[in-house]
C-alpha cells in the first residue's frame, strides 16, 4: 500500500509514540503519585508500614506502604528536603535540607529538635543502630558527628568537596562517605580518623551501602560503574557495569543498596530502571522498569521480599522482587516488553 504524506507523518509518530513509552514490569505493586515535587530520599520505618519521602518542595511525606496514601506531612523545611532517615525505634524521623537537620515525632509529624549545624546544607545522613550517633554530610565538606540523645557535637571529620551519601557500618564503627569528585572514604568512627580512600570511580559518585555483615560495601557512580570493595583490605573485588538504554542512553548510577540476606546488589539511576543483581557473581538476575522519570532513589524493604524506589517526579513505586515475570502491563499507547 502506498502511503500519503500525512499517513507516513502519522505512522511516523504513532512509532516514535510507541518507542518513547516505558513499559511497566508486573513486579510492580503499587504506585503513589500524590506528593508535591520530585523524591530526593526514601526511608522506610523499622516495622516496614511506612515510607518516608524527602521532597523537592521541602516536606516530608509519609505514605502506607500497603495503601500508598498519605499517612501525614510534615512542613518545616524552608528550603529543599534534601536526605532522611527513621530513628532505630522508629519513633522519630530525622530529615536534612539546605538549611539544616529536623526531628520529627513519626507518630504526629510534630517538629521536636533542630541541630545547629556548621553549614546550611545537609547533603548526606545516617544513625548508628542504636540510635547513639548521628553522621551527617554537610555542603562546607565536613563529616558531622552527633550524639543523638541531645545533639551535642562529638566531632568533626574534615573530608573531600561535595559529600554526596554516606552510611555508617552495621557494627557502628566505620562510616563511607562520598563525593561528586570521584572519591570513596572510609572513616573510623571510634579514633576519629580517616582509615583510607577506595580507588575505583572515574566521575560523582553517588550512592554507597554496606554489606548487612560489614565486610563489603558497593558504590555507585555516574560513570556507569558499580564497584564492590573487600572492607578488610579495601581492594575492589567485582566491578558492575549499569547498563547504557533508555532516553538518555545512560547508565549513570543514583543509587545503590544491599538485600538484607546478602545476596543481591539493587542498582537505580537515569536511565530510569532497577536492576538487581548478584552481589558474588555480579550476575543480572532481574530488571523493573515502570519510572517515567529518572530515579533518584531505591531501597530494599527489611524482609528483602520488596524494592521502594521514588524518582525526579515525585513518583514512588513498590515492588515485588519475586513475582514471577509474566507478559507485562502496559501503560497507555506501549508495546508489549518482556523484562528480566
């Protein structure tokens, strides 16, 4: 059949149409839409009912999990909410902008604290388990530690410009911090110093998480690279390659996390897919596709069974890790895509 101009511009852009949709993987359970500006952080509780986001607007919003509504937020932040985390009895959230660090009554979203801290801007945030300490990463380039019993400073760890993440070690002893300049750090909570720098990163990197049983820890970075290190020596044991598709052609890493069992490495970032795979082998084991935005952030639930992930949008999705991949749901005008 011969087409007409205008029949070869339509077929042309029905295509193009097709082309540009992302198709949604049925591990999908649930998506929350209702929040105002894009998801910077995500922090789930300690119970697993509820998720904290950090937003664009400078509120914190806590959804149900099984629900996806709106549980409360919390207004407070003047600025940008930049980093959160829930307190280990999960009584309390803690929540960084740029200009500084909140405490927040989980129960009624009640503003109970405000840290002095040196700078403005709190890039990166994490608690001890035991609720201690607090290590927070600030735009002047200081590692921050605080008691968290009544904020009183315990000291200040000079480190590399731009801290972009954090995350402090399950024993409380180490921390990792890292940088828009290429750099991971690895710190000694106890003595208070540096304890060395891991090589591994060509560009930002910007998400670090360690193993549940300490002796590893992964990076992320926008160069594409997902590095493994032996915490013992500091070598780099498996390097991951985030694979290059999407709008962008990018592979660019924002984030990166470590399932509770041990196993498996979670990987998010501008292409706008998860992918998980095999901390030992580094072996792709699934892909989740659903975000219509780049993806900023994403976590594994506490029973390692669920992925939450929120991206530039403000969109924050639960996943099933192990639902069986069957042909997927599509949103309007996709095509039908087998994912991993």
């Amino acid at each position: 059949m011969r087409l007409t101009g205008i029949s070869i511009f339509l077929s042309a852009l029905l295509t193009l149409s097709v082309l540009s949709c992302t198709a949604v993987s049925p591990q999908m359970k649930m998506k929350f839409d209702r929040q105002e500006g894009g998801v910077n952080d995500l922090a789930i509780s300690p119970d697993g009912t509820t998720v904290a986001s950090a937003s664009t607007t400078g509120s914190i919003y806590i959804f149900n999990i099984e629900s996806g509504d709106i549980v409360r937020s919390m207004e407070g932040h003047k600025r940008e909410a930049t980093t959160v985390v829930y307190h280990p009895t999960g009584r309390y959230i803690l929540s960084g902008s740029r200009r500084g660090l909140k405490f927040w009554e989980a129960s009624s979203g009640k503003e109970t604290g405000d840290f002095k801290v040196k700078t403005q801007m709190v890039r990166a945030l994490d608690i001890t388990p035991s609720g201690e300490f607090i290590l927070t990463g600030n735009s002047n380039n200081f590692l921050e530690l605080w008691r968290g019993f009544d904020g009183s400073l315990v000291y200040t760890f000079k480190q590399q410009p731009f801290i972009t993440d954090l995350e402090i070690s399950p024993d409380s002893h180490f921390a990792i911090s890292t940088s828009g300049q290429g750099s991971v750090m690895v710190w000694d909570l106890e003595k208070h110093c540096l304890v060395r720098q891991l090589a591994g990163h060509a560009d930002y990197v910007s998400s670090v998480a360690f193993s549940p049983d300490g002796k590893f820890a992964v990076s992320g970075g926008w160069d594409s690279k997902i590095n493994i290190y032996n915490m013992e020596t500091g070598e780099v044991v498996r390097v991951i390659e985030n694979p290059k598709e999407g709008v962008f052609s990018s592979g660019a890493v924002n984030s990166v996390d470590w399932s509770p069992d041990n196993i498996h490495i979670l990987s998010a970032g501008r292409n706008r897919v998860m992918y998980l795979w095999e901390a030992e082998t580094g072996r792709l084991v699934r892909t989740f596709r659903g975000h219509t935005a780049e993806i900023t952030v994403a976590q594994f639930t506490s029973d390692g069974n669920y992925i939450i992930s929120g991206d530039k949008r403000g969109a924050i999705r639960v996943w099933d890790i192990w639902m069986e991949p069957v042909e997927a749901v599509q949103e309007t005008g996709s095509q039908p895509e087998n994912p991993t």
